[in-house]
C-alpha cells in the first residue's frame, strides 16, 4: 500500500480503507480529537486567509477571565500563522500596551502564558487556531499578572548560573508561607542585588513603552555599569559572584533587542553632533536642536527604524561586520542575523508603503470634498486634471488635522491653516529647487532641510502673519524664546515638514527623483456657484421691504457661463426672486454683483468694470475691447469662451447706468425687456441730466478758485503787493470751447430728431411719411425712380453721390482708411462750418437730402483742472446765441455763476449779449474773456475785444487773473491764475473717441460720451486730490524740518 509521505495516509487509489469519521485511517493517535470535538485540520481554509485575533485585557488572575462570557477588549484582523511572534508585531502597532504587559494565548481552554512582549517575540511559540463560524480565531490575554515574578517556569534560562541561585538559597530567604522561593524570584533578586551594586536606577530597568533618548540613556548607562562591575572586581570588591555581559544586558533590556537595535544603531551616532544633542535631550535654551531640525518632520515617537532611517540617509552604511556595532560575546547563545532582520523589517515596510498609498489613492476624491468643506465651499463636479498640471493633494483630514495638532498652535485659525496651504500648493517651482537642495546627488552638495529657497518663502509667510505667527508654534512661550534667525529656520522646517504629508516633493521617501512638480490644479476643489440677488428685501420704493421669494421652478433654472474677473466659470445656476407683493419689476440695482450680458453668459462688476475702463483709457470702442479680451483670456481657458461686441457692448451699458446711478443714489427703473438702444435713451434722460454732470458739482480746487484779490499785485520794487480780501468768496472760472463732430438726425430743415432708418436713411419717421417717394434733390417735386433717391432729372447727381460714398469704389476704400478729421486732395471737400472766432457763421446752403444732417460740435464747460461741469450738442453752428442759451441752462440763479468765463469767441458773445440785452444779466455777476491761445488771433483794433476780454491785463484792470510766481532761481514772474486752455486740452482728448461716437446713434453717442465724460471728471477730481494731499505732506515736512534745525545751535 503506497503511502503519502507528508501525512502517512493510504494512498485512496490503492486501496479504498473507510475513515468512519476519523481524520485519518492510520498512525493516529486518541486525543480526544474525534468528530465533533475539534475540527478537521484537513477540512481547514489554505493558511494565508483572514482570521481574527480577540485580545482581552485584565488587571487580574488569568483563571479569572472566562473568553465564552467575557467580551474582549478590541480585536483586529490578521492571515493565521504558525507561530505568535507576527500576531503580536502587528497587535503591537495597533496597540501599545501590550509591550509592558505579559501575554497569554488560551490553549485547550486555559491561558497558556507565553511571557512579557520582548520575551514572547524572541521564543516565538507556535500557537493553534481555532474555527468559528467559517474563520480562524486566536484569542490572547494581556494582563501585569506575572510580570513581578509569580509566574513560575518550568526550567531555568540557561544563561542563569548555578552559582547565582546557590548564593540566594544560602542566605535563608524563604517565602511567607515558608516555601523556598521560586526560580523567577530568584533570578529578578539577583538582578535587583547587581542593579544596587552598580548603581543602575530603576528607571534603567523599566521595559515600558521608552523613547529614543531614554533607549540611549540605557545604551550609555550599560556601558559605565559593566566598567564599574570591571573596576569592583579587580579591586576584590565584588562578592556577588562572576557576571556575564549577558546578565547585565537583560537587567536594561532583552537580547535581542539589544543586538538588532542598540548595538547596531547608537555607536554610529557618536559621528553626528546634532544627533548626539537630541539624544542627550539638550534644551533648545541651550543650544540643542529641535525635534523637528534632526528628523525633518515631527512624530509623537521616533522609534528605531526612524534612526536607521536617518543614518542611512547620511552616509551611514548598516550591516554585519565593520559598522554593524555587534560585538562577539562568548556568552550570546543564538547567532541572530541582523542583516536578515532588517531586511525583512524593510520589506515590511515596503508593503505597508503600498498599502497606504492605496489609501491614498481611494481617498483623494475624499479630501477634495474636505477641502472644500472646509474652505467654506460645495463641489461643482470634480474634472479631470490637466495634463499640465498636478492634481490637488489628496491626504485624509485625519492626517491633516494630526499634523496641525502636533506642529501647530491649538489656537490657530482656519484662515492661517488655509494661507500655509495655499502658499505651498502656489509655488511648485520653489518647492522644485528646495527639493533638489535637500537631495544632493554629487560630490560637494550638501543637504538641508532648511534651504535657502524655503527661508525666503518662510519669510513672507511671517510677514504677512505679523503678530499671528506665534500660532505657527504649539506654545508662544516657545516662539518669543527664538531669536528672528531661528524663527525662519523653525518655520522653514514646519513647511517642508508640510510639503511632504502633502506630497509637493519631486522625490520619493528613499531620495529618489520621480518628476519635477507642475503647478497644482485647483479644478477639484471648485465650488458651486449660484447668481441670486444680493438684497434681502424688495428695494422698490412703493414696498415695504417685503422678503424676497424664489420664483425660478427647478426645471427652469438655466446652467450660464460666468466671467469673473479675467476667471470663465460654466455652469453656474441663476435663481430670480420675486416680491411677495409686486412680482416682477426690471430695475438696475447700483448693488447687483452680477450683470446678465448674453442669453447664457453672465460677468461679475470687475469684468464689467474692466471694460468701461479700459474703453476710457485706450479709446477703445467695443470691438477692440472684444478682440482684446478674446486674445488675452478667452483663448486661455480650455473651454474656449469666447465674447461678442454685443455683449461687451451689454457690459459697457449696464455697468456705466449703475455707475452713474449709484452717484444719485437711486435705481434705474425701466420696462422689461427693452432694446439696448431704447435702454441708452432711456439712461440719459433721467441719469444723463441734460449733460451736467453731478460729480463736478461744488468742486474746488486750487486750480479753480483763487482767494479775492482787491487790488493788483506787483513784482517787489514797483509797487506794494495787494490786499487779499478774506471775507470775499474766492474767484472762480470755467472754460468753454466746442469740438466739431456730433451724431447723425433728420436732414429735413430745422429738424433734429433721430433717424428713422440708421443704415442709409435720411429722415426721422414724421418726415419719411411726409415727404414719401419725391425726389430727394432740394427744392425737386419730382417723382424719384425705384432703387434709387432721386428723379430722372438728378440721376446724375445721385449717381456721384453713390460713388463717393460706395465702399466697392476705390473712393469708399480711401474713405475708410483714413484717419479721423483727415481730409486728401482726392477726396470731395466737406462743406463745414469752419467759423472765425470773432466772426458770425456763414449760412450753409445744402443741395440734396441724400444723407442725413449731423449736428456741428459738441459744446463742454469745465473748469480750470479739467473737471467737467456740463456738455450739450449745437446743431449748426457754435453760434453767441447758442452759448449764451447753454450758459443760462447751466447756470440759472446768481449765485450759481461763476467769476470769469473764459471761451474763444468770448468777444463775440460779449457783443452779442449786449445787443439782445442779456448783458445786464450776466455783468452782475460774471466777465466773459478769451483763452490765451486764441486771444493773440483777434483784432488788435477791436477795442472792446482788447478792454473787456484780456486773459491777462497788466494794467490792473483784472486784479484775480494775474498773480506772482517765482521760477526755480527765485525770481518773481507774472502768471495767469487760470488756465484758459483747459477746454482745448479736453478736446484734445475726446477727440480720440470721434471714430467710435461718428458711426453711433444718437442715443447710444449721448449716453456713451456722457459715460466717458463722467468718468473723466471722477478721475481728475481724484487726481487733484492726490495732489493736494501730496502737497501737504510736503509743506508738514518742510515744516517739521525747520523746527528741528531751530534746534541746531
């Protein structure tokens, strides 16, 4: 019969034996093990699957701890193995008491005691387990009871001498109940009587959970205890019989720790300065380092395969022979393979590495969330990442918060946790260089876990914390005891410490170079964003301040694309609100966050703000502006949003109503859903106010308003200076002039309405009608062809017209290309009106209402600075008549007018005042005189010009217009107290703008250069007043200074 040589079982294809329910048919043995006892080991799982340890925990007797009635302490999973030594490695991670504790392991129900941690790692019994319900369990117990001697072995260890129990029994000592005393008692006397000799504390012999630094302490007080053992016995002094290294090893620790860690590590350590500190536990105070400057990263417990680590990592080569710090013992019964062991520990290691990065990977969705959790925001949808860029860290909040816990104040902020971790995932490239410094690869490079690169970045981050970095320490007595330099040094260290849980580091845990860092993409951590009103209440004057409700159903709340800033947003959801009261009503809220530009395609105020601005700066009209923004941003996001001159133009529109609107402190109110060009018309008549302009209103500056003077004042030496009248208001003076462009209105005569048709029309809708198909030639009754504007008798002259103004002929051509006010010898001359200023304005006689009439100029007031105060349009001159009719609008009362009105035709509206008797009005209050520029131009025979309109007497008559000045040589020189070239410098600037405001209608020209105008006049209110603060500071400087030199004796 052939036999299986594992198991001495019949080969069953030989020979067919019944097994009636034994496990086997032969070589067995009765042990109670029979069917229904015990399970068959044959019908066991593989060993290698998941069973379950069941640890109870006891202060008392083992006997007393019943495992069927008692509910263990905790449990945890582990593959079933032969022997306990990994049960209780594995245990011992999760579980740290069981180190100072004795452990049992129930067999055959009783606890089978298998000794203290050490004790029971280094025999490493086999242990059995049992099946229950479809798994392997091992139950153990962890209890003190045993470890002070009453557990009593069967044999002496044989490293105990003879000689050492012979002693002890000699002297008499017997138990209380007068039994010789145990084996165990005996040793643990021995060893306390050698500790006494030797002077070892019973802190030395505690094997409790010890740290690194007290691992050392023991480390150093073995060494001087066998030296002082060595010097008694030479000196005849030891009576306690001979002592082996090994004796004396197990009093501190076990052997084999001892061996694997203590002798392989610390004699290695005597080589690195900074360490031997840290194991000395020298104070911070006292020049020692910190935890967080030897290791590089801060733990609650650095165990020793942390030292093994940090030696590898400086050069130290670990291993058996030369540096492996072994020393040949007669007396050391097993040969323990170090080099195995710590592979295997590496190993280990390894795969523990593996597993937490799986846990990393499955819980990067995970943190994503938290992070946006706890910044305050919801995720809008996690999207791939980019290929150039890194994904957001994905560490667990546990891992986060323990490190907050550990390195940072309790008291800290979410706000400075946030900024610390914003601050390292916006600088990969920092990161990148601090990275390589801190793994040199070539000779001569050294390593620092402190660079330079993150001292600088630990620099701003305690400049822009300020007093809170104290919040960066656990303890502010710690942070006020470091001096500046090492501060930077300690926070260096904290980020990098940071850095690495957050995985920002282009290399691995072993120093090896994986990749350099891209920029961190922050597309997981984006929110979602809603557009909802931002006022809590109805803000229509007839309601009471009534709640706001959500009318949008859920079916119809609209995904958009939000431009914030230069930042493109999608699927944004919008949400209306409603008046409980009153429904719905459009009203332009000066407070509205978000402006609706397209059907689908919202922006924020600063992209509103954006482009209004920087239409003002660059004369910019809405096209450029769409091109200069589609370039520049709308190219960059990967979804390619790009925008069109309507809504630049819906931008500019909306942005600048509630820009001006918020100025008087209303809302404009307009019916729902109106054109863009009746919503412009709309504006202006009730935000436009007729051209003035609210915020020039009561400015003065020193520009505008100069003090009274009552008489002229002198240069020294000619005749004394004149009095300033105190109690007279100040002299004020504004400046008009008109520049010659305006919008397109009805050719008809007389008529100024707009256009019925803006593309090729000539006339407003009244006059179409009225006039209906006659010719459009001047004076003409005839009947005009189909196709064209004229009758057969004026072919000709509409046929010109056409090629004059056709974009297909080489004429059109040239007329778009040139440039604005430019006019060449090939082109037909513009019948303008191209006035003398002293002069009346020539009549123009017009030949054909081919095209529509414009109006001449656009007249302004401003003041001295540039400030504009009002604008209006004149029709078809710039005539007296015409200005005199705005300066009466502008300025109804007395009291409103100002000192001196300066324009360039002030001579002929002078005499143009005085024939229609408006003078009597104005010459209480005002004097009309001509700019400086214009003033050399006029007649020198027109006396009234020359005695009533001077820019500048010298002859006194004009006390307020001249003043004294002196140059940088201190030398006194007459200046004009105004500047009288204010409104041409003004026009000089709008002019710019005349391409864009020609081709606009009426409407959208009105409420576009009152925009600009206005924001005109804001930014040289501003101006000034930088000016004036400036200039005071300067004069409370100088003052300053003189007192200080009154000082200097």
């Amino acid at each position: 019969m052939d036999v299986d040589e594992h198991s001495n079982v019949p080969n069953p294809d030989e020979e067919d034996i019944p097994y009636y329910g034994s496990s086997r048919a032969t070589g067995g043995t009765f042990r109670g093990g029979a069917l229904g006892n015990k399970p068959n080991h044959a019908d066991f799982p593989v060993m290698g699957s998941v069973g379950k340890v069941l640890v109870y925990a006891s202060g008392g007797n083992p006997a007393d701890v019943d495992p069927h009635t008692t509910k263990p302490t905790t449990s945890m999973r582990h593959p079933p193995t032969k022997t306990i030594a990994p049960v209780i490695e594995a245990l011992y991670r999760r579980f740290a008491p069981i180190q100072r504790d004795c452990i049992y392991v129930l067999e055959d129900e009783i606890w089978g005691v298998k000794g203290r941690y050490d004790d029971a790692l280094d025999m490493n019994d086999e242990v059995e387990w049992s099946w229950e319900e479809d798994h392997y369990v091992l139950r153990l117990l962890v209890t003190p009871f045993g470890t002070g001697g009453l557990s009593v072995p069967s044999s002496l260890p044989s490293s105990v001498p003879s000689s050492h129990l012979s002693s002890v029994q000699d002297e008499g000592s017997v138990a209380a109940s007068g039994s010789i005393p145990s084996t165990a008692d005996a040793i643990g006397h021995f060893k306390r009587e050698v500790a006494t000799r030797l002077g070892i504390t019973q802190k030395m012999t505690d094997r409790n959970d010890i740290s690194l630094p007290d691992a050392y302490a023991k480390y150093l007080a073995y060494h001087e205890a066998w030296k002082q053992y060595l010097r008694l016995k030479a000196n005849g002094q030891w009576s306690l019989g001979p002592l082996k290294q090994t004796d004396l090893i197990e009093i501190f620790v076990s052997k084999t720790l001892w061996h694997r860690s203590y002798t392989k590590l610390f004699p290695h350590v005597e080589s690195f300065p900074i360490m031997l500190k840290w194991l000395n536990k020298v104070k911070e105070d006292d020049g020692g380092p910190s935890s967080q400057e030897v290791w590089g990263k801060l733990k609650s417990v650095y165990v020793f395969s942390d030292l093994f680590t940090w030696l590898e990592d400086h050069g130290v080569v670990l291993g058996k022979g030369k540096g492996g710090g072994k020393e040949k013992e007669e007396e050391v019964e097993e040969d323990i393979d170090i080099e195995a062991e710590m592979e295997r520990e590496r190993e280990r290691e390894r795969e523990r590495e593996r597993e937490r990065e799986k846990e990393r990977e499955r819980e990067r969705r995970e943190m994503s969330i938290l992070i946006c959790l706890v910044m305050g925001f919801g995720i809008s949808g996690v999207g791939a990442t980019p290929a150039d860029k890194n994904p957001f860290p994905a560490i667990s909040f546990t891992v986060m918060n323990d490190f907050v816990t550990a390195n940072f104040s309790s008291k800290i902020s979410l706000a400075t946790v946030l900024m610390v971790l914003f601050t390292l995932t916006d600088n990969p490239d920092l990161l990148n260089l601090h990275a390589r410094q801190k793994n040199p690869d070539h000779r001569g490079e050294q390593k620092t876990q402190a660079s330079g690169w993150m001292k600088s970045l630990a620099r701003g981050v305690q400049s822009q914390l300020g007093k809170d970095t104290e919040m960066l320490f656990p303890s502010p007595e710690h942070y006020k005891s470091l001096q500046d330099k090492k501060c930077i040094t300690a926070i260096a260290l904290k980020l990098d410490a940071f850095a690495e849980i957050l995985g920002l580091t282009p290399y691995n845990n072993k120093g090896k170079f994986l990749a350099k860092l891209k920029p961190v993409s922050y597309e997981n951590i984006q929110s979602v964003r809603t557009i909802c009103p931002s006022s809590i209440t109805c803000e229509d004057t007839l309601c009471e301040s009534r709640g706001l409700l959500q009318a949008t159903k859920p079916r119809d709340v609209p995904a958009v694309t939000l431009i914030k800033g230069s930042t493109i947003h999608q699927n944004v959801y919008v949400l209306s609100g409603k008046c409980s009261q009153y429904g719905f009503v459009k009203v332009y809220l000066n407070s509205a966050q978000y402006l609706k530009i397209g059907q689908a395609t919202w922006v924020d105020r600063t992209f509103s703000n954006a482009v209004i601005s920087g239409m003002y700066s660059f004369h910019a009209s809405a096209s450029a502006y769409t091109e200069y923004w589609n370039n520049s941003f709308g190219s960059m996001d990967s979804s390619k949003v790009w925008v069109t001159r309507r809504q630049i133009w819906q931008a500019f529109v909306q942005e600048s109503i509630r820009s001006i609107a918020s100025m008087s402190k209303i809302n404009l109110e307009l019916k729902d859903q109106l054109p863009i060009k009746e919503v412009t018309v709309g504006a202006f008549s009730i935000l436009g106010e007729k051209g003035r302009i609210r915020s020039a209103q009561g400015h003065e500056c020193s520009e505008c308003t100069q003090p009274y003077k009552e008489k002229p004042e002198f240069i020294p030496q000619q005749d004394p200076a004149a009095l300033v009248d105190m109690d007279h208001a100040p002299v004020k003076m504004v400046v008009m002039d008109g520049i010659v462009m305006g919008p397109t209105h009805c050719a008809y005569d007389d008529c100024i309405q707009d256009l019925d048709n803006h593309r090729g029309g000539a006339f407003c809708a009244t006059h179409t009608i009225a006039y209906g198909a006659r010719c459009r030639v001047y004076g003409c009754q005839g009947q005009k062809i189909n196709q064209t504007e004229a009758c057969e008798k004026h072919q000709k002259e509409w046929t010109k017209y056409k090629q004059e103004h056709s974009r297909q002929t080489l004429m059109g051509v040239r007329r778009i290309l040139q440039r604005p006010g430019e006019s060449m010898e090939w082109q037909p001359a513009l019948q303008r009106n191209n006035q003398p200023h002293d002069e009346d304005a020539p009549e123009r006689e017009r030949k054909n209402y081919f095209s529509p009439s414009r109006f001449y100029c656009v007249e302004t007031i401003c003041a001295p600075c540039g400030a504009v105060i009002a604008w209006t349009k004149f029709d078809k001159a710039e005539s007296p008549t015409n200005i005199l009719q705005f300066l009466e609008d502008v300025y109804p009362t007395e009291e409103s007018r100002p000192d001196y009105i300066c324009i360039d035709k002030a001579c002929l509206v002078l005499r143009t005042s005085i024939v229609n008797k408006s003078w009597d009005m104005w010459s209480r209050t005002s004097r009309f005189i001509v700019d400086s520029y214009h003033y050399i131009n006029h007649r020198t025979t027109d006396y009234l010009c020359r005695t009533w309109c001077n820019p500048a007497p010298l002859n006194g008559s004009a006390p307020n217009l001249v003043v004294v000045a002196k140059d940088k040589r201190g030398k006194p020189y007459y200046q004009r107290a105004f500047n009288t070239q204010a409104s041409e410098q003004l026009n000089s600037w709008v002019g710019g703008f005349e391409s864009i405001l020609r081709r606009m209608t009426p409407g959208n020209f009105n409420w576009f250069l009152h925009v600009m105008l206005v924001y005109h006049t804001r930014y040289v209110i501003n101006r000034q007043k930088r000016r004036a603060e400036s200039n005071r500071a300067i004069i409370e400087e100088d003052s300053d200074g003189d007192d200080s030199d009154d000082d200097v004796i």
